[in-house]
C-alpha cells in the first residue's frame, strides 16, 4: 500500500488486474537493464510533475541512478 492506494484501487483506475501489475514489478525489478520512456503526454495535464517524480523515484528505488537519469 502507498498512501493508502491499495493495490485494488489501482487496479481499478489502470484496468490492469492485481495479477498483472506485480507481474510487471517483478518483470522490472528483475530486469538486468530497465528504461522508463515517458512522451510528451506525459507533461501535459495537471500531474505532469508527478508523473516525471515518480519516474524518478522509482529509478532510484531501483538502485540505477545518478548515472542512468539523462
């Protein structure tokens, strides 16, 4: 849970199934090398900032930065 998002609330918003998202948690967090794309869509709303924070975060959560952050 993060911030009190329980995974089925995300699995709600995203039309993802719980299944499928620790799926790809596990698929990225196992990966030898791992890329985060984000487009230009991904600056243009109201959570632009966040989106890119987030990208950020997890990057570092991974252990892959300072030098993969370009």
């Amino acid at each position: 849970m993060v911030k009190g998002l329980a995974l089925s609330d995300v699995s709600k918003v995203t039309g993802l199934s719980e299944d499928e998202m620790r799926e790809i948690a596990r698929s990225y967090a196992g990966s030898r090398k791992r890329l985060i794309a984000l487009t230009s869509g991904a600056a243009e709303n109201t959570k632009s900032l966040n989106n890119f924070l987030a990208a950020a975060n997890l990057v570092l959560l991974m252990g892959d930065a300072p030098e993969t952050l370009q």
